[in-house]
C-alpha cells in the first residue's frame, strides 16, 4: 500500500482546554466500513471517489500528529510511549474521524501514534499491519477486527507481552478489550424510529435493508436489531438483508438497483456509512417515489443529505470515543497507571447518537447541539476535541470503572 506522509506525534504544549463552542470546517462520521482514496491520518477525511492504490498492510505506517489542544502542563511529561493505531480501511470519512480521536489522544498523553491497515477490511492484510508494526517494536496496539481470522494471531501477540484494545469491529475470540457502540440496541433504536416514520404498528408494506459487509459481526447484530423492531408491525415485509457494497459508486449502484426492483418499498435501511449519502442523492434523483431512509454515521455527506431532507435519520456511534479511549487505555496500562488486565476481555460502550433534520441527540450527558452545530463538529477536529472535553474528563479519565461484560455488546 502506498505510505502516506510521516511525522511524529509531539506532546501539546497545554493540556487543559475549557469546553467552547462548535467551530470549523472538516469532516466527522462513515460506516464502519466504507473505503475512499487514501489520505494521510492526520489530515481531514476524504470525501471524493474511491482510488485505485497499491495493496496496503506491508506498507510503513503512518505516523502523524494530532492538532495540539489544551493548556500548559502543570507537571513534567510522562514518558513517550509508542502505540499503534490499525483500521480496517483507510481514506473513510468515519474512519478518519476515529483516527482524529486517537491523534488527540496521543497529542494529550505523549504518545506517537502509528497509524496504518488497508483499504477495505482485508482482515488477513490487517493482521500482517498488526504483526509489523509489533516487530517495529510499539509498546501496544489499538485495532479494529473485521475477521475471525486475525483472532489467532493477535492472541499470539497478546500473550508475548503486548496489550491490545480492539475498538468498532470486534471478535470475541481475541484476548482484549473492546470499544464500540451496543450494537443490536443500536439496531433497535433505528429500527423503531424508520417504523414511527412509516405508520408505526399499523404500517404495512415493504422495507428493504441493505450491509455494506455481510458476515461482520457488529453489522449482522444491528441488522437483528432493526428487524426486531420491525417486526412489530405485522403488516410489514422485510426484504433483505441485501449486500450493497462499501465503495460509494457501488453503494449506490446497489441502492438504485434496490429501489428499481422494489419500487413501492415504504423504507431503505444502510446498516454502513455510505448508505444515508447514497440514498439521500437516490431520493433526490427520484423525487416521484418517496421513501424513508435510515442509515449510519454523521459523516458531513449523511448530514447534508438530512438536511436537505432527502434522508432521514442517521444514528452516530462517537467516533472520537472509539479513538481516544483505546489509547488511553493502553497508555494507562503500559505506564502502570491503570491497574487492569486488558487480556481479560470487557467491553466499553461508545455510546449511540442520534440525529434527524428536527434533533441531535448526544450521550452521556454531553452538552446538547444544534444541527448546524453538529455539521461544524462535522467538518472540524479541533472543534470535536473541543466538544468532547467533558467526556475526556469523566467517562474517559473513569474508564476501568466502566468496563462491562463483552455480551453485552451485543445485547
């Protein structure tokens, strides 16, 4: 895979920022799983077409710096340390935003962040990106694990010493925690608000659904959950779900096609990131058939297709939790700071947004948004940092405290 540009992560000159308001102009949301043209980790997220590049995961990992955010330390530094920061695909707008989350983390905490994987969720490609990236000599490993496969492997790591945190896709089967949103309640809460939109119990007709990633489990458990909420109303047919692929030309391709074979369908439910901004322009090009969309992420291609009312709700996991947390943890730990086993396994809930043209809703008692606040968020890291400082200072800061069973993830 072609490297990206390389620098290291400094330690900010200050460490303590007050909360301020939204400000900016960048990007903050995409599906668990949708590639686009890769693009250094510590620039904004890409929004353009998918490119053709050579084969990442033996590539040289980027090292990149986080925006420098807080105010003046009041005691020395704690000691660099070296983590590295593996996706399942790199140039996505929602994936960028995880990664602006752990280069805040790693500004925060005196971390140099390597962050590299491939390009579409090549599991056995991400597995090597781990495995070199160990050789390198880190000190840990955030990942996500969009395979059983890597299991093995990273299992082998873990126990020659290494801690590893797995964050947005996980696989029991690995010796690690986990951060990422409960998923089939996530699925449910969609589920229930595309039902209210089209009748509620009393509704009848077809409702399509569509996985940019059959067989990953975080998507197969939301999948569940918005089928269970469906079923509430008898007089409903689910169709699906449909593979509709993450690249964003097909993604819609796969949406159109949908939309021409079941051209009554009352609504068109994504369980990825591309899937609001696909059928928000499908909408727009088909203005005589009128469907509801439900997606995921607040990428700003989902919200400007929310806000334009061509689509219309999209549930957001907090990406920058999904990020800075797994860092966090893993610096605690390798200074001794925290005293936890992360190869015991748990689970740490992301929490869930959600969001329509009408409202913003944020967990854990974050301060509320507007919708145009949320789309400022959208296009700025230095503004998500700054959003997000209670939650540094609380869930984050309290994280051993918080630690469930990992069933519950999918509960």
């Amino acid at each position: 895979m072609t490297t990206t540009n390389r620098r290291w992560l400094a330690l900010p000159a200050t460490l303590g920022i007050l909360f301020a308001a939204c400000t900016g102009a960048a990007s903050t949301a995409v599906p668990s799983v949708a590639p686009a043209s890769v693009a250094p980790a510590s620039q904004g997220p890409a929004t353009s077409a998918p490119a053709e590049s050579e084969a990442p995961a033996t590539s040289d990992p980027v090292e990149s710096e986080a925006p420098s955010t807080s105010a003046p330390a009041e005691s020395e530094a704690p000691e660099s340390i070296k983590i590295g920061f593996v996706t399942h695909v790199l140039g996505n707008p929602f994936i960028q935003q995880i990664i602006d989350g752990a280069e805040a983390a790693a500004a925060d905490l005196n971390v140099e962040l390597q962050v590299t994987g491939p390009e579409g969720g090549d599991a056995n490609a991400q597995l090597i990106a781990v495995q070199s990236l160990v050789a390198s000599g880190v000190d840990g490993i955030a990942t996500s694990v969009p395979g059983e496969s890597m299991a093995s492997g990273l299992n082998e790591i873990i126990d020659s010493g290494v801690p590893i945190v797995q964050f947005n896709i996980l696989s029991p089967s690995v010796k690690a925690m986990y951060v990422g949103e409960r998923s089939v309640e996530s699925g449910r809460t969609l589920g229930a608000l595309v039902l209210e939109e089209i009748g509620g119990e009393s509704a009848t007709g077809q409702v399509v659904i569509g996985n940019c990633f059959p067989g990953f489990p975080v998507l197969e458990n939301r999948a569940a959950g918005v089928q269970e909420s469906l079923a509430a109303a008898p007089g409903i047919e689910i169709l699906g779900p449909f593979d509709v692929k993450v690249a964003a030309n097909e993604n819609y391709a796969a949406w159109e096609a949908l939309l021409a074979a079941n051209p009554e369908a009352l609504a068109l439910v994504g369980l990825c990131a591309p899937d609001i901004a696909s059928l928000g322009q499908l909408q727009a090009a088909n203005p005589d058939t009128t469907f509801v969309s439900g997606g995921y992420d607040l990428t700003a291609e989902n919200l400007a297709q929310i806000k334009a009312g061509n689509a219309y709700v999209s549930l957001g996991q907090t990406p920058f939790m999904q990020g800075y947390l797994p860092i966090k943890m893993l610096a605690d730990v390798i200074r001794g700071e925290a005293d936890v086993d992360l190869s015991e396994g748990g689970f740490l809930d992301a929490g869930t947004e959600i969001v329509t043209a009408d409202s913003v809703e944020e967990p854990f008692d974050l301060p509320p948004l507007t919708f145009d606040e949320l789309e400022e968020l959208a296009a700025s890291p230095e503004a998500t940092r700054e959003y997000y400082q209670p939650l540094i200072d609380g869930r984050i800061a309290d994280w051993a405290d918080n630690i469930e069973p990992i069933e519950n993830e999918s509960q």
